[in-house]
C-alpha cells in the first residue's frame, strides 16, 4: 500500500525528557526533585533504577544533537528541568545561573543545526524544595503562582530564541500515578500498600486542579506579556488512549468508553480548551470530591487561550461497563479496561510492555475525535514504542527495530487518514531519541529509535532512526487529494 500522504509544511523530529535522559543531578546548582527523592528512598519502586546518570545528555548534548542533524529531524522537543532554573522552585527563591546556562548552550546548539526548540516547561520533575514546603501540587494556590513564576524565568531568558512551549506533560498521569496508584513520585496512595500514604479519594483531583490552573496560569501570562514581542505558540501535551466498546451489541459499553475518555482526557480538555468545567460524568461520579472552579479561575482559563493541542498517543483499549457502584478510589469513571473485546478480538498486536498495543486505526479515529471536539490544531507531541522483546537484546539485535518501523509507518499514515477527516494537524514528534529512564519500569523498557549502552554509554542509531526522514519525505512530497485543483485540470 502507497503510503497517505501529509501537509507539505508538517513539522516532525523526536522528543525526551529532562530526568529521563540528563543525568548530573548535583552539578551547576541543581537542586532536588520528586524524582530524585522517589527513585533514592525506596529504588524497589523503580527496579532499582535513577536519573544520577540516566544518558548523561548533561555532558553528550553536543553529540546527542548531531544524531538529531544525522536522522535529518527539523524538530526536537525536550524539557526543561525546574529546579536546574530555580533549585528550590518558589517565586521567591533565587533563579541559578549556571542551570540558565546549559539550557542556553542546549538552545544554541540546536539552532546552530537548524533545529527548532519545542520546549516542555513540565515533565514531572516538581522540586522537592516546594513539595516538602506546601505539599507541592496538593496546594492548588501556591503552586499556580510558583510555577507561573518559573513559566516567566522561562519566557525572559528563552523566548527569544524558543517559539515553542508546551506547559505541561500529561496532567493525567501525574495527577493519577503520583497521588492515586502512587506508581510515579511523589509516590502517594492509599491503595498501593508500598506507597507513600496519602488520600486518593481526593488528592488525585486536587493536583488536577492545580495542574490546570498552573497551565493556565502561564499561558495567560505568555498571552498577556510575551506573545506580541515574542510571537511564539504555547500548548500543553495531553496523553489519553482512545476507547472502544468492549461488547459492540451493548449500549452501556459504549458510554462507558465515551465516559472513559471524558475522564482520562475531558477532564483537562474542557478547562484547557474551551475554559468549560469538567465533563458532567466525572461531577455525577466523584461529587464534591472534585474541586469547582470559582469565576475567577474561569476568568484566567479564558485569557489561557492556546495555540495548539498537544497529543501523546501510544495505544487504545476496549472500554467494559463496571455496573457497580464506583469505589471513592476510581479514577477510571467506573470502567474496565480490556485488550481483548467480548468475541475475544485483540484491540492490536503486541509491543515490548504489555500495556502497549499497535492500534494506528484508533489512532485515526482519537485524532479525529480529539480535533472536532476541542477545535484545536493538533501536534503529536510523543509517539513511539518498544519492539517485542527488545528488553533482552544486545544492540546488534536491537537495531534492527521491524516493528518500530511498521509501528511509526502505520501511526503516519493515521495522521494522514485524520487529515482526510478534515483535521488540522501539524506536527510529530517521536518518543524517543534515544533509549532512557522509563520511569518507574526502569532502564529494560527501551523507546528509544536510539540504542543506548547504559555501561559505556555509547550510542547506536537503530534502523528506524534513519528510516524516519524518508518516510515523511515520501508523505510530504504528495500532492494532497482535496488540493489537487479543479477536476479537469489535471486530466
Ligand atoms: C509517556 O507517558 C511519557 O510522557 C514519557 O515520559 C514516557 O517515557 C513515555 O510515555 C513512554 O511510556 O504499566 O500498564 O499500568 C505515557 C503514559 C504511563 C502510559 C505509564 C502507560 C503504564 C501503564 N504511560 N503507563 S501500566
């Protein structure tokens, strides 16, 4: 099959993480996150693994950005570490020059390569400094106002040169998997009996409203100091799978989908996008342990209007009806989720982590979903995954990554199909550029279209790293259908 075709203007490159992939976390006055705190205090959280050394991108950025000029990238996303930038994280403590002047170097050397910054302000890495003074995210008021302080350091000493931000990535999981199953740092739950104690009947809810209202706390301040002398785009990057129903004869399974994504994507959408309140199922399910939003909050959602969504898609799962009462511990919206539908059909073949299905089809119908609801232009801020088994291969075997291949083939072709559709979509982004820390899975799980040696530290180029510029090549270089011109002409 000839491959579908894209905008001749798409923008595409990889994408990374700070603590994912920086290493050096006492250097140049860096100070401590939740992640360092998490990964060091109890290691069986993380299968013994932290970020102390990770890709040691601190030190090999030079190298890392000269595989991106290699792959042919026009783009790269990354993310900046806050407590490199303000080592305690408030509004009040002082800003490090020396964190300021290696994401100056980084920004430089990229630009120096012809490649454009996408910047991610927050990717999960809170500083310890605010979350042991007020409870970090779980104090919607102070951290709104720190963050927007760190969002403004940001804008000052960057914006010059960087056109791109995203706010945050993926408030979801860092509301769910740090304050609900406790599985990411801070590591709080009062369901996970190896967890931090905390109170998941709320506090997921809370650190989504602190999310949010940080989100929107930045970008209105971007929209109201920096956007006319700076004239760059500002978003926010949303993860959610799209949902099918588990039994297609049952009408319960498909609200139960639909519910499904009102909480796992609805729940920062509504606000974000449309400064509307959260979607009536999740106030029908959770009641006053969801926090409102006052006129005032919905005064700065307004003036938070953004530039563009940004989507991390991985996989999609069937979506069953619970049809019990919902436990005060369910953040799912009283659903089941299954990789196998009612007649025992698989939602899509299987990657190397089990939570992770190949599902381009549901991809196609997410975007497209996602662009008539929200009406926002859409990049695909991360997509990616690990090859079967590629956890235990050496990296002779891993760089021949098939199925990364097929899987990022497959994923742009949806992209196109969703174009078709009449959405609006822009950008991609690859996770990863290289191999790094998947969080709380440790270093076996390798997302990485670069294979990372993590004893020498060496880097080697698997095959779909190279393979990426010629598959957008051969889309963008397409005429469109629908910009073919008057019928007639061409014939
Ligand atoms: C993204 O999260 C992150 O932004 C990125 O940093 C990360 O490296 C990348 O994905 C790859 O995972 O163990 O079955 O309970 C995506 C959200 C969070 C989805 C972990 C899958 C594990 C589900 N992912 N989750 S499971």
């Amino acid at each position: 099959m000839s491959p579908v075709s894209l905008p001749s203007d798409f923008e595409w490159g990889f994408a990374t993480a700070a603590y994912q992939i920086e290493g050096a976390v006492d250097e140049d006055g860096r100070g401590k996150s939740i992640w360092d705190t998490f990964c060091h205090l109890q290691p069986t959280r993380t299968k013994g693994a932290d970020g102390d050394v990770a890709c040691d991108h601190y030190h090999r950025y030079e190298e890392d950005l000269d595989l991106l000029s290699r792959y042919g990238a026009a783009s790269y996303r990354f993310s900046i570490s806050w407590s490199r930038i303000i080592p305690l994280g408030g509004r009040d403590d002082p800003v490090n020059e020396a964190g300021i002047a290696f994401y100056d170097k980084l920004i430089d050397a990229l630009l120096a390569r012809g490649i454009t910054p996408w910047v991610t302000l927050y990717h999960w890495d809170l500083p310890q400094g605010i979350h042991d003074r007020y409870g970090g995210w779980l104090n919607v008021e102070e951290s709104q106002l720190d963050f927007e302080r760190y969002a403004k350091v940001c804008y000052e000493r960057f914006g010059d040169r960087v056109k791109n931000w995203i706010t945050i990535n993926e408030p979801w999981i860092v509301s769910i998997f740090g304050y609900g199953n406790g599985w990411n740092a801070p590591g709080r739950s009062s369901i996970n009996p190896m967890a931090v104690q905390g109170d998941t009947s709320t506090e997921p809810w809370i650190v989504g409203k602190a999310l949010i209202m940080s989100h929107a706390r930045a970008t209105s301040l971007y929209n109201r100091d920096f956007r006319h002398s700076q004239k760059g785009k500002i978003g926010i990057s949303l993860n959610g799978d799209y949902y099918e129903p588990w039994d297609s004869q049952d009408r319960r399974d498909y609200e139960a989908a639909e519910r499904r994504m009102e909480f796992h994507i609805g729940w920062f959408a509504n606000p974000v996008c449309l400064a509307q309140d959260y979607p009536e199922c999740m106030r029908a399910q959770l009641g006053e342990r969801l926090p409102h939003f006052t006129e005032s909050d919905f005064a700065l959602l307004r003036n938070a209007d953004m530039d563009f969504y940004g989507m991390n898609y991985y996989t999609s799962q069937y979506a069953q009806n619970r049809g019990t009462i919902p436990l005060d511990t369910d953040f799912l919206g009283n659903v089941n989720e299954l990789q196998e539908n009612k007649d025992g059909m698989s939602i899509g073949e299987k990657s190397g982590v089990s939570w992770l299905r190949s599902t381009p089809n549901l991809f196609r119908k997410h975007l497209t979903r996602v662009y008539r609801k929200y009406g926002k232009p859409i990049y695909v801020t991360e997509n990616g995954c690990p090859c079967p088994g590629e956890d235990k291969m050496t990296c002779e075997e891993a760089v021949n990554d098939d199925y990364r291949v097929q899987y990022f083939a497959d994923h742009l072709d949806a992209i196109g199909r969703s174009c078709e559709d009449g959405s609006d979509i822009r950008g991609y982004f690859a996770w990863s550029l290289m191999d790094n820390l998947e969080w709380s899975d440790g270093y076996g799980v390798r997302f990485g279209v670069t294979f990372t040696d993590y004893d020498t530290l060496e880097r080697t180029p698997k095959r779909s790293a190279l393979l990426l510029k010629k598959m957008f090549d051969e889309r963008m270089s397409t005429t469109r259908e629908h910009d073919a011109g008057p019928v007639g002409l061409n014939d």
